[in-house]
C-alpha cells in the first residue's frame, strides 16, 4: 500500500486531481490518499496558506500528487509553489513533452525531456525596488545547484539510451551566471562519452524547437528559461492541458501538471485531465510501478487517438468527468 499526499489546489485544480486519482484507483493500486489543501482556496476560509497539516503530510508520506496553486497578491507570500521547491529542496523540475497520436501538430516526432533548474536562477526571489523609477531582481547561479540539475538530465539519458542532451544558456551575455551553468554542463558531460553535449543559446533554441522539434531528446537549463521552453514545448504538442512534470528532491517528489489554475475555465468540468492524469503516470513510475503507469499512459493515449471523449481544447466536446470515464473503461477492458 502507498500513502500518498493529495492536494486539490486552486482554480480547475480539484476537477483535475480528481479525475487523476479515480484513474490511477482504477488500475488497482492501493493507495491510500490523504488529502490536505493549500492555496487560495485555503486562505479565503481560514487566513492561512499552507496549513500545517499540508507540511505533516508531505514530510510523511514523501510522495505527493499536486493541483495548481495560486498564492494571491498581497498576502505575504510570492509564491507557494516556489516556498515548496525550496523548502523541500525539489531541485529537478522533470518535464517529458511527447507527441500523441490524434493530436494534429506540425511535428511528427516531438519527444524530449526538459530537465528545469528549480530553486534558484531568476526565482531566487531577491528582487528590491531601488527607487520609483528602478527596481531589481537577482540572478543566482551556484555550481552545487548546476551540477545536480546537469547530472540528472545525463543520467537520465543514459537510463533511456538517449543519445543528447542540450544544454541552453545565454552565456554570452550572462558571462558569470549562465557562464557558470555552461560551464558545469561541459565538466558534466566528461564523465558521459557516449552522449553528445548540445550548447544552445536560448534564443536560438526558441527558433530551433519551432523548426525543428525532432533534433531535442534531453534538454537542461535554469529556472526561467526552462519555465518558458516548457509552455512553448507544450505548445507544440497540443498545449498546457497535455504535459505532465513532476519536482524531485532527495526523498520527496512532488507531481504536477505543467498548467496553471486556469481561472477562465475553473469550475465548468471543461478543463483537460490529461497533464495531471500523466504526472500522475509519472508517479506511479516514480515508485517502482512502472506497469501500471504503462497502462494509464496507453488508457490515454488511446481515448485522445479515438477522439470520441476529448475536451474541448483538444477539439472535443466531452467534459473533464466523461474524458476520465472513457479512460476509466479502456484501463478496465485490459
Ligand atoms: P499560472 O500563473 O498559475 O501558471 P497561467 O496564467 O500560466 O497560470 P494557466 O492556468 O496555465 O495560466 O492557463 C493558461 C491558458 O491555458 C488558459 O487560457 C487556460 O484556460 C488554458 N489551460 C491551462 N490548463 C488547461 C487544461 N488543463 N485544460 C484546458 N485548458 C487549459
Ligand atoms: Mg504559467
């Protein structure tokens, strides 16, 4: 039995959660789910933004299947997602961005892995105002911090016999900081010599994923770009509503979508599962259970190919619950 932290969040946050705990119940794994809530929701009722019991719970049960969270402006806090990744060290941000079939994008073959520093960089979070007229946000770049990001990205290529990894920078600007991250990138990939090191400056690598998708396997780089590459990268795949990711420190992970709350669209039983129904793929995959992640990534699969049961943005017309229950059925039928 697995005990495993859930938090609904904020915005479509519940709606998805939910569909994406139904789903990996359906595969007959006992889990038992604690749920605990944290966000905006949590803070209109009670005053609080993370109450304790949301930290006993993580620090317990160490896996955790994450909504979205919003952190409203004025209450003390920047950001309740980023005061996570800190406090609980979850230095890899894992973002996988495959193609699926059905899905009409301009790229056939798009399956890359974003590996997104997540504790430090631009979200560093020393940002001051200097005067009216000037305010100022600090860079932070530290080799110990590069160094993990960087080698887990080439272990995991090794482990999935991927032949690259490109490492994108804006080092010829940024001497010092991305500097440094290139740098360490390049000490890092000594010790892999059957991977091939990409260097890719970040503007260019914008261009390079709209071109040619097909040329990425494994990319690494800091906080703020790798936040952007990810929307772009969801992008080309169908968007925010497909791409799954997860935050891993040393014994706590912490699996979210990709997306936002999407306020526009809460509470309608519209919004796409798909991107938490995946990381939670991923978490199952996480804990040794990588058969019935296999089943829950093919139950997907096969619901967005046939096109009977899609959301809206994928070009359907069904909701967020009859998606999850044409899931459901195909992961019954196996
Ligand atoms: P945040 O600041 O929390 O990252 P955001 O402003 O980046 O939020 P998202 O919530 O990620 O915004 O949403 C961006 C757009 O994508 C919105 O129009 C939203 O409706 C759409 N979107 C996001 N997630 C989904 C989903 N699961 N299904 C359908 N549409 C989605
Ligand atoms: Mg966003």
């Amino acid at each position: 039995m697995y005990n495993i932290t859930l938090i609904p969040g904020d915005g479509i946050g519940p709606e998805v959660t939910m569909a994406a705990r139904k789903i990996i119940d359906a595969t007959g794994i006992d889990v038992k789910w604690e749920i605990v809530n944290a966000g905006a929701n949590v803070y209109e009722k009670k005053g609080v933004l993370v109450p304790d019991e949301v930290y006993t719970s993580i620090e317990k049960n160490k896996v955790v299947l994450k909504g979205p969270i919003t952190t409203p402006i004025g209450c003390g806090f920047r950001s309740i997602n980023v005061l996570l990744r800190k406090k609980y060290d979850l230095f890899a941000n894992i973002r996988p961005v495959k193609k699926i079939k059905g899905i009409d994008t301009p790229f056939e073959n798009i399956n890359l892995t974003i590996f997104r520093e997540n504790t430090e960089g631009l979200y560093s979070g020393i940002e001051k105002k200097e005067t009216e007229g000037a305010a100022q946000a600090i860079k932070v770049i530290t080799k110990k911090a590069s160094l993990r990001i960087i080698k887990e990205a080439f272990d995991y290529a090794k482990e999935n016999s991927k032949k690259k990894v490109a490492v994108v920078h804006k080092a010829n600007i940024m001497k010092l900081t991305d500097g440094l991250f290139l740098e360490c990138a390049r000490e890092v990939s000594k010790e892999y010599p059957d991977i091939e090191l990409q260097e890719v400056i970040v503007d260019n690598m914008c261009m390079q994923l709209v071109m040619n998708p097909e040329k990425y396997e494994v990319i690494v780089t800091t906080n703020l770009y790798g936040d952007i590459l990810s929307d772009l990268c969801a992008g080309l795949v169908g968007g925010l509503g497909l791409v799954p990711g997860a935050n891993i420190g040393k014994g706590i992970a912490v699996f979210e979508a990709v997306h936002g709350s999407a306020p526009d669209i809460a509470g309608k039983n519209i919004a796409n599962p798909t991107a938490v129904i995946l990381s939670g793929a991923m978490m199952l995959n996480y804990l040794g259970e990588k058969e019935k992640s296999d089943l829950i990534i093919d139950a997907v699969q096969r619901t967005i190919e046939e096109g009977k049961y899609i959301t809206k943005d994928l070009g359907g017309i069904s909701t967020t619950s009859e998606m999850t229950k044409a899931i459901i059925e195909k992961i019954s039928k196996k």
